[in-house]
C-alpha cells in the first residue's frame, strides 16, 4: 500500500475553495476504485491501493476518516497572514512523527502551494532520511497576486524557489506553470510532471421529477431568477473571486459600452475598497443591467446558473487551472475568456477570446449575442467534450494513481 500524506489544504469534507475540493474529489475517487474492487471480486491487494492522510485545520476536521483518507486534525495558532506558514509546518512535523512510529516504507508527502520554502529543505532532508519524497504543486502566481503587500508578494517568490530547488517532484495542474517552473529555474534542473486539476461534468436533465414536477434544484432556480430579476438565457455571467486580478473593471466596463440587452449577473462576494473604486471608476450602479447577485455556495443550485446563463466570461489571468473556468465549459455552452496562455490551454477551440485591449470584449459581446442557435450548441459540446475527456476527477485520478503506484505518464 502507498501511503501519500496531502499538506495545505484546509482539509476535508470539502466547504472551501479549490485545493480543498481537489482532495475531496481525489479521496473519494480512491474510494469508489477500491470499493469497485472489492465488489467485482478484486483481491483488493496493497499494491494497488493509495491510502491518503489528509491534514485538516480545526474548523474543518469532523471526524477521522473521510472518503477513505486518514483525516488528522492539525491545530495552529492564529497568526494573521502566517497561519498557513506554521499550519504546514506542524502538519509536517505531525506526518514525519507518524511516519517515524508507524514505520511507514516509501512514504510520498505531498505539499499544495508554495508557502514554507525558508524552512523547506530541513523537511526533505528529514523526509529522505525516512525514506520518503517531497512532492510539490506549485498553484499559480501567487507573488502576482494584487491582494497581498508588496512585502508578502516577494515572500512567495523567495518561497517558490526554495520549494522548486528542494522538491523531489513539481506536480503542476497547469501545462503553462509546468512550462513557466522549468524555465525560471532551468539552473536547479526541476523534475516536474503535468497532472490537471478536475471538474464536475454532469448531463443536463430535463428538470422534472418522477411526477412531472420540477426538480428541488431546479425550483431553486427559478426562485433564484425571480429574486435577482433574471430570466434564463438572458444574462452574462461571472463567477469568481471578487479581486483586481480576475479583470473585473475591464469585464464591467466592456459590458457598459456593448448593446446587449441582457444582463451581467456577478456572482461573488462584493463590498469593501475595490467595490467602492470599481463603482467610482465605471459607475456600473446607473446600468440596470449589471447585477452583483451575492455568493452562491449550493453546488446544485450554482451548476443551474451557468446552464441556463447565455454566456459566461472568465477574466482571470493570474496562474494556473482555474476551478470556475473548468466548471463553466462542462456547462455553459458560450464561454468568453481572457486570452492568456492558461486560459486558452483549458478552452482551447471550445471557447471565444477577448484582450484586455479597449473595445475587445464589447465587440465580443455584440458577436456573441448574433451568434445562431447551432453554432452555441456546437461550441458547448467541444468545451464539454474537452472537460470530460481531460479533466473530469476520473481521469485526474487515474493519473495520480499511475504517479503514486509506480507506473507514470511520460
């Protein structure tokens, strides 16, 4: 058996973002191939097993084993920006005590994000010394990210390369942060390997239940159309982070000047500083088209939303595979996306491209909006064919089991 112990996610059952989600769905996966297993007369040997520990913060931890996976409840002061700092760092120090007692053989630790790199190779080396390795994913450009000071922004730099020169291993979820990790740190050699982050593909029903009715989640929708002043088909939609680096300004602003006569639904969380600066820079509140509509945190009653929006748009540019991305192509059929490297990776022929140049997006819009009925339905079947052939959690799964048991993709 593989033991694998997953570092940097708040931990599981899963109610925050997406490294949280990513070991939620992995665990379960694990689960459901072993279980599989049993029942079709599998001998259910070791070899080919994953048992997965999982570290959880306190306010996540509910009970010890989920989906199969060892959940290990991790205490850690509050210390403001440096809590995740000290909550790896005992995760570590908990794991390699574990390891150590238990006599785990081989064991693979595997860290999410790049935030202990100062005090990282004290860790690999004692790993080593137990006869382990250290893997790493990397995320995305985090020292980009406008949200943190200045002084924060180069800690993860520095960070990043200390973890980039010390890992056994760089799994990277994006084949552009792969490309970007071997090329500014070429003089450390990185080993590095490309395993995608997954998304929820389910087939559209048709909404009724067994007595004709409309389903819950689809009651939900429409109560939710009614309450935000909506109607299905007629609204853009974003979904995504309320932060500088997903272009709000420039989505808002583009979708101002076009002459759609559908709505801007903006699903996240609003208010502070950067509303305030967004409304005085592009005065969106005397257009009765755009509507911040709150967060939704149903999944059910989410994945309803992007189905029946006309159009999602997607300005997020700082780093690798975006969750909200994955999860609109397997079910809005007109994806408008930021052209960056990351995104068209993702998209590929299943999507349209704008720049943040004045004018892109509008134009955009305005094409979109003409766009017939078959030219929608053929763009939504490549983007849904895409997520299912290359990042559903079956596959994603498949793929670390085939790194973890021994046997990995070349």
């Amino acid at each position: 058996m593989q033991h694998v112990f997953i570092i940097g996610s708040k931990g599981i059952p899963a109610s925050y973002g997406g490294y949280e989600t990513f070991v939620d769905r992995l665990t379960e996966e694990e689960e459901r191939i072993q279980e599989e297993s049993v029942s079709s007369g599998g001998n259910g040997s070791h070899q080919e097993a994953i048992q997965y520990h999982v570290a959880c913060k306190p306010d996540v931890w509910k009970e010890a084993e989920y989906h199969g996976a060892l959940c290990d409840l991790i205490p850690v002061p509050d210390l403001g920006p440096a809590t995740a700092v000290f909550y790896d760092l005992n995760a570590l120090k908990f794991y390699c005590r574990y390891i150590e007692e238990n006599q785990i053989e081989n064991p693979i630790v595997y860290i999410l994000a790049c935030r202990i790199g100062p005090f990282f190779h004290k860790w690999v080396r004692r790993i080593h010394a137990l006869g382990g390795q250290v893997h790493v994913n990397p995320d995305g450009h985090e020292w980009m990210r406008a949200k943190w000071p200045l002084p924060i922004r180069k800690y993860w730099k520095y960070s990043e390369r200390l973890m980039v020169k010390h890992a056994d291993l760089l799994v990277c979820d994006s084949q552009n942060i792969e490309s970007y990790i071997k090329e500014s740190y070429a003089k450390y050699q990185p080993k590095t390997t490309y395993i995608a982050y997954g998304a929820d593909v389910e087939a559209k029903e048709d909404a009724k239940d067994d007595k004709g009715g409309h389903t819950d989640s689809e009651r939900k929708y429409r109560k939710w159309l009614s309450d935000k002043g909506l109607n299905r088909n007629k609204y853009y939609l974003i979904v995504g982070r309320f932060v500088p680096e997903n272009n709000y300004e420039t989505m808002i602003r583009e979708f101002m000047q076009s002459k759609t006569e559908k709505k801007l639904a903006i699903v996240t969380n609003v208010g502070g500083k950067f509303y305030d600066r967004l409304e005085r820079l592009t005065g969106f509140v005397s257009d009765e088209r755009i509507a911040f509509v709150g967060t939704v945190y149903d999944k059910e009653l989410l994945r309803e939303i992007r189905q029946g929006a006309y159009a999602y748009l997607h300005g997020h540019e700082v780093g690798g595979t975006n969750p909200s991305l994955l999860e609109a192509l397997g079910a809005t059929r007109l994806n408008l996306l930021l052209d960056v490297g990351f995104n068209r990776e993702v998209g590929q022929e299943g999507a349209l491209y704008w720049k943040k140049s004045s004018g892109s997006l509008q134009e955009l819009i305005e094409y979109a909006d003409q766009l017939p009925e078959e030219e929608l339905n053929r763009l939504g079947k490549i983007a849904r064919e895409r997520i299912l052939s290359a990042y559903s959690w079956t596959y994603i799964n498949s793929e670390y089991r085939r790194l973890y048991l021994g046997n990995p993709r070349e």
